[in-house]
C-alpha cells in the first residue's frame, strides 16, 4: 500500500575546496522558516519560497550560529509562540532567538540531556512540557510545573533513544522490546503500541501513521491497526522530522520530503484490493479531515464495493445489507444479470470494480443452481428497495426487471400480485412478453393496474369467448364484473354490461348493486330499469335491490317489483326448468311485499292477476282495498283454504281495535255457515278464537238448528273471557284511582307545611287572637279567623 510519496526538496552541493565536511545533522521546520543542525556543530536559518511537492526547495540562508568547537547539534525544536528555538548540543538544551540565533543567556541550559521533546500546550501557552531521557539514570521522564514523572527505564545508546511529540500532549517513544509506544503527557497512552525492528533510530507521527526510521529504510506503520504498510528505501536518512503537511527526511547532504498520497487515492486503492474493512476503519477514523460531500460518497462508495465483493462470494445476506446501507442505485445490481432490462437510457455502471467478480451469463449456463441463487436474491434485494427513497430513483427498471424475473421463473402468484398493485412496468415490453407467454389475464391485470380499463376488460372478455383455458385464473368471467361493478368510468361499463347480462344476468346485477366506496360512480334508477328491461331476472333482483336496500318510496318501483314476480310464477307453470321449490319462494315474495309494502298500484296488480290461479295474492289485494269479506269468500270458495283465511283474519286485524277484530272474524264465520259443508270449520274457528268473537253477535247469526252441546265449548270460552275482561276493567279502575290519590298524596306533601298555632298568635285582620284549630293562611304567610276573611271577601 502507498500512502507516502517522497520527493527531494533540499540537497547540499559539494564546494570543490578540498574534503567537504558538511553533514546535515538535525532539522526543524516551522512555515517558511527551516533550520538546520550540522555535524559541525552549527545552526544554519534557512528560509523557503516554494512548499510544493512536485519540486525542490528553493532555499535562502538567512544566519547561522556556530555552538562550540566540536560536537553535533543532534536536535532543534521551535517554540514560535516565544520566537525560541532549542537546542540540543552537547548533551545540553539551549536556548537561542528563533530569528536572530543569538543566546538567550536568562534562560538556563538544561543539562545530561540525550533528547527532549515539547508538549503542543506550548503553542497557547507561557510555559512548556518536555520529555527527557537521562543518560545517567537511563529512565525517560516527563517534566512538568518543577515536577519529574518516570515513564520507563531505558537501556539504549545514546543515538537510539526517541521522544518524539505525534499530538496535542502526546508523544512516541522507542519503549523496551522494539516497542513504539505512544504516551500522553500524564503517563497514560491512548492507542497500542506498534511493532517496529530493531535498530530504529527515529521515528515520526503523521496521523494515522507512525514512521521508522532503521538501517535506511523507512517503516511506516498503521496507528489505526499497528500494521507495516509501506517501506521507503533512502540512503544516509538519519531522521525524521514531522509537520502538518508533510513529513521530512534528513540524510547527510539531503533533505527529503514524503507527501501523503490523498486520503480519497488511498481508500480506493484499498478497495482495489478488496481491504475494505481496511478502507472503513481509515475512512471513519478520518472523517473529520474530509469534506462532508466527500466522505459521504467516499463512504457509500467502499460500503458498495464491499458489498459486492460479499455478493461475489454468495454472502448474499450481508450484501443484501451493504447495498441498502450504500444507498447502492439498484440499476447497479440488475444490469449484472444476463436479459435483465436497464430502462433508463442515461445510465451507465458507477461501480468499482472487484477482483473477484463472476460473469453471470456464463454462470447461468454452466451453473444452474447457483445461478437460482442469485435471482433469488435479486428479488430479496428489489422487494425491499422498491418502496423506499432509494427504489423511487428508479422505478420502472425495479418493476420491470420483477416482472421479468417472475415470467421467467414461472412465479406467477408474485407476477400477479406486482402487475395488479400499482407498478411501474414498462408496457412496450412487458405486453409481448406476456402475449408470447399466453398470459392473458396478467395482461389484463397489467392493462388495469396502468389505467387502461378498456383494454384490460377486452382482454378478458376475448378469454371467455374463445373459452381458452388461461391457467392463470379460475374465474375470469367473475373478475370482469367485479372491475365493472368497481369502475368509475361509465362509458366503459355500459360498453360491456350488455354482454356480462348475456351470459349471466344474476352476476351482472352485481355491476349495479355491489357496495362501492365513495368514490365509485353512481348510476340513476331509470337508466339502469332501462338497460335492464330486456333481462327479466336481473330486472327483479335490481327492483330487490331498490325496495329492499334503497328503501325506495316510488310507487314505479314497487308496482313493477310486484309485477316481475307475477310475471315470473306466471310464466314458470310453462316452463319445465322452474321448479317446485323456486315458484313457492317466489310466491311467497309476492305475498310479503303485498302484505308489508304500501307503494304499489292494487288496481293494476290486481287486474294483472284477477285470471290466473293467484287466489291468495288476490285476497291480500282485495284486504289493501277494504274487501274483507269478499277476500275471505276468495280463499274460501276459490283457494280452499281455510288456514290461509284464518291467517288472513288474524294478519288483517294485527294492530287494530278489538271491534276491527271481531268484524273480520264474524265475516269468516258467516261465510262458513253460508254452506253446509263447512259447519264444522266454523264450530272449529269458534272453539280456537273465542277470544276474537263478540258473543252477541255471533248468537244472532247462528242457526237455530245448532245445539247447545256444539257451541258449548265456545260459550264457556267467551263468558270466561267476558267476566274476566269485567273484572280486568274494574281492576285497572281500582289501580287507576290508589294512583291518582298518590299523585294527590305526594302533590299535599309538596304543597303544604306544618304551622305551629299557640296562645300568641293573633289574626292579622281582627289582631284577635286564634283561639281555634280552624284558620286560613294567606300566600305571605299571614293567618286570619275564618270569618274575618269571608268579611273580606264580601267587601
């Protein structure tokens, strides 16, 4: 992995006098300034014009300062915030000008120093932190507010000790076995330490790396997952010096500069590569340093690529996933597979390609069953897009490449179920599809679903006429008028009513008669009996329909529901397919709604019937106009039955007075006792409905002929039932009068109060006083003698 590119910036030409003894020892770096520490014990200022990667540095010398006769300056570290600049010289720190290299003799030199560090608290700050490691005690300490923290013991050389600053407060440092450890301030470390080889003589921190130098090679290392990623090769590099934008390289006569490749470039190589997880934790870790816009695609980005790497190995679960959680554009995934449609014309694959990647046209012809799995999870994968944000980007290529999917796999519940919701299918090519396939009911559906009615019901209507067998629907027919009875465009309906009413008249009712939601269009009584005129018995179940239902007042309808039952009972005496069961259930609806219905038009229903066998429907008619008696006489001479006469009294005076009651049924009776043969139906009505009887009357109409051991029975019955209506009467007076003296009781109590009358009180007339229990109170409350107020009273 490539995560540092290194470029040459500096470079020390050789004089030509003799032996050239220079050799970069140090460097410190701050802006434009750069210092450098020799062999030869001097600092050199330096300033730099140009910060670019791709070139050297052009540098200037601004001063330098020779430290003493001999000894290397083996390290510098500028402390900007005090325009000072340490020193690090024969085993001592010292203090100089930034700018002018001159001693700052206030400040104390700090001896027995190896090397030291800075906290990055001095850039805000009066005071410094430091890290030191004492060559006589071999420990490395922190220096902090005149107080001494041991971190370690150390048993290095001199050239191999390392306390380098990598962070607000923090530092690396070279720990025992090889260690690079990373140590705050306070002692405690905030990440794990890295592995390094032996022989490291610096190192340096450019988050998330860690650099080492050993045997002039660089080693950087992973921060993140204490991983070697890259090694650089230079020669006569002896140290290492970090900076926000880079990191520098001192060798002898050299300085070299390793820039960072691009956070953006390292993640895509890592995804190249398939190191996702790599990728993930570098691209999470650094989140902060890139912009918004461009962590967020860099981060859908790696998670789709692992994503497809997880959908190559048939990890189809976490793909299914990572592809929801990239917001991965599901035109990515159906244009992988072979005769798949990609319906956008603007669209090209975005997705970076993986290593691992299968050609799954090819996979579909060596390896079925593996394939199967894979068109298995692109239903998982469309299913579950299609309703959200990240399915609506697309959704015609979803539901087309559904559709596609489940004609082809024969999963015709699925296909069905997709083309009768609302979709998205493309027509033009999903209609011959269909029509190849011989789907021709889904083709409806599909022709429903997208709004063209006409074309879905013609559909429909051609398969029940050519009586094709579509496997894809038991019941076409049935569908056809559940869409009419559902559709609210009248046009349409009224094109194919006609031939839904041909083939099955109490279906097609159902167009006109099923509940429908509020929004389902509405049609008139008139045109509907219009239309239905020629369908005798889809014209009674409409009438039904609007008497029972619609509680319809409209004498029109409920005479011509009448007369489509006549007309019915009538014609099924000629036809053999009506039977026995069928007429009396008609009949008996005729009856009902003669009976209970107050609408209909006697006179023309009457007249309709007067001919035929209806003796029954007849009588009724004759009851709505008054005629009982002659209703009777029908049900008794013509019908011959006396059950249905007796039905009729007892239905005819239901709700009305007693003496309604016993008109009706003496009629009955008189009609009985007109003939001879009917004596003993008349001695049975007596004997059963004494109760419905005036006595009186029927002793007046009775034979003389007829003895008393004949009607004996309904004597006792009707005197019985005479002394207890007498005394019912006069015991519900009784009753009547204990309520009334109740009501008066109560009344009193409410209306009355006690008074209290003694030796002191005086009338308010006379001022005499009340020497007796007799007195009037006034409405004020005043008592008067009797006779006082009658005087008033006369006045």
């Amino acid at each position: 992995m490539k995560v540092f590119t290194p470029v040459l910036v500096f470079q020390k030409m050789p004089t030509g006098k003799g032996r050239d003894k220079f050799s970069i020892q140090c460097l410190e770096c701050f802006g434009k300034n750069l210092y450098i520490g020799t062999k030869e014990g001097v600092v050199e200022y330096l300033t730099v014009n140009n910060t670019s990667a791709e070139e050297s540095l052009s540098v200037r010398e601004v001063g330098k300062r020779q430290m003493g006769r001999s000894g290397a300056v083996s390290q510098l570290t500028a402390v900007p915030v005090l325009n000072h600049l340490l020193v690090l010289w024969d085993g001592s720190v010292t203090v100089l000008n930034m700018f002018s290299l001159e001693l700052l003799p206030a400040l104390k030199k700090i001896q027995n120093v190896s090397l030291f560090c800075i906290s990055e608290s001095a850039v805000q700050t009066d005071s410094i932190e430091l890290i030191a490691a004492s060559t006589k005690r071999k420990t490395v300490s922190v220096y902090k507010s005149q107080t001494t923290l041991d971190l370690f013991p150390h048993n290095l050389g001199k050239q191999n000790i390392i306390a380098n600053k990598c962070g607000k407060g923090e530092f690396i440092l070279n720990g025992p076995g090889c260690l690079g450890m990373f140590v705050m301030k306070n002692g405690t470390s905030q990440h794990p330490p890295v592995q390094w080889p032996d022989g490291v003589v610096d190192a340096a921190v450019h988050f998330p790396y860690v650099l080492a130098l050993q045997n002039q090679t660089i080693h950087i290392y992973s921060i993140l997952d204490q991983q070697l990623k890259q090694t650089v090769p230079l020669q006569s590099a002896k140290s290492l010096v970090s900076t926000e934008e880079s990191v520098f390289v001192v060798a002898d006569k050299e300085i070299h500069r390793l820039s960072p490749v691009p956070l953006q470039d390292q993640i895509e190589d890592l995804v190249k590569n398939q190191r996702v997880d790599e990728a993930l934790m570098l691209l999470d870790r650094l989140q902060d340093l890139l912009p918004k816009d461009s962590y967020k695609d860099l981060h859908k980005n790696v998670i789709c690529t692992s994503g497809m790497i997880k959908f190559y190995r048939e990890a189809f679960v976490e793909a299914k996933d990572l592809f929801i959680k990239g917001e991965l554009d599901p035109r990515e995934i159906i244009s992988l597979y072979p005769a798949m449609p990609v319906m956008s014309e603007d669209f090209t694959p975005q997705t970076t390609a993986v290593s691992n990647a299968k050609d799954l046209w090819m996979l579909s012809r060596d390896d079925w069953p593996t394939f199967q799995q894979y068109l298995i999870f692109l239903d998982d994968f469309l299913r579950e897009v299609r309703p959200t944000g990240q399915g609506q980007m697309c959704p015609q290529d979803i539901d087309s490449a559904l559709f596609k999917l489940y004609l082809e796999q024969g999963e015709y519940g699925k296909l069905d179920q997709l083309v009768s919701s609302q979709n998205n299918c493309n027509l033009q090519m999903c209609v011959p599809d269909l029509e190849q396939h011989r789907r021709f009911f889904t083709l409806g559906l599909l022709y429903q679903s997208q709004g063209q009615h006409f074309n879905a019901i013609q559909t429909w209507v051609k398969i029940v006429e050519e009586q094709s067998e579509d496997p894809s629907h038991i019941s076409v027919f049935q569908h056809i008028v559940n869409t009419l009875s559902n559709l609210e465009h009248k046009p349409i309906i009224w094109k194919f009513v006609d031939w839904v009413l041909q083939r099955d008249q109490e279906a097609g009712i159902l167009i006109f008669t099923k509940k429908h939601t509020s929004s389902h269009v509405t049609f008139a009584p008139e045109e509907v009996l219009t239309i239905l005129s020629s369908y005798p018995l889809a014209l009674t179940l409409y009438l039904e329909y609007l008497v029972s239902e619609l509680h319809s007042k409209e004498e029109k309808h409920h005479t011509m529901l009448v007369t489509s039952y006549v007309k019915w009972i009538l014609q099924s005496i000629e036809d053999e397919y009506n039977n026995k069961t069928s007429k009396e259930e008609m009949r008996h609806k005729l009856q009902q709604i003669l009976w209970q219905s107050p609408f209909y038009n006697v006179d023309a229903i009457y007249n309709q019937i007067t001919p035929s066998f209806l003796h029954v429907e007849r009588a009724i008619l004759l009851g709505k106009s008054g005629k009982h008696k002659k209703a009777l006489q029908v049900l008794v001479h013509e019908e011959k039955d006396q059950q249905a006469a007796e039905s009729y009294c007892r239905r005819t005076s239901a709700g009305r007075d007693r003496k309604f009651t016993q008109g009706v049924f003496l009629s009955l009776l008189q009609i009985y006792l007109e003939s001879c043969q009917h004596v003993i139906t008349a001695v049975d009505l007596l004997n059963k409905n004494a109760a419905s009887f005036d006595l009186v009357s029927v002793l007046r109409v009775l034979p003389d002929s007829w003895s008393l051991k004949l009607v004996l029975r309904f004597l006792s019955e009707s005197l019985r039932g005479t002394v207890h209506d007498k005394r019912m009467r006069g015991l519900e007076m009784s009753l009547a009068k204990v309520e009334t003296l109740r009501h008066k009781h109560v009344w009193m109590e409410a209306t009355h109060e006690k008074i209290r009358v003694d030796g002191e009180c005086v009338c308010q007339s006379c001022q005499k006083r009340l020497s007796g229990p007799e007195f009037l109170r006034r409405p004020t409350g005043e008592l008067t003698h009797i006779s006082c107020h009658s005087g008033e009273s006369g006045h």
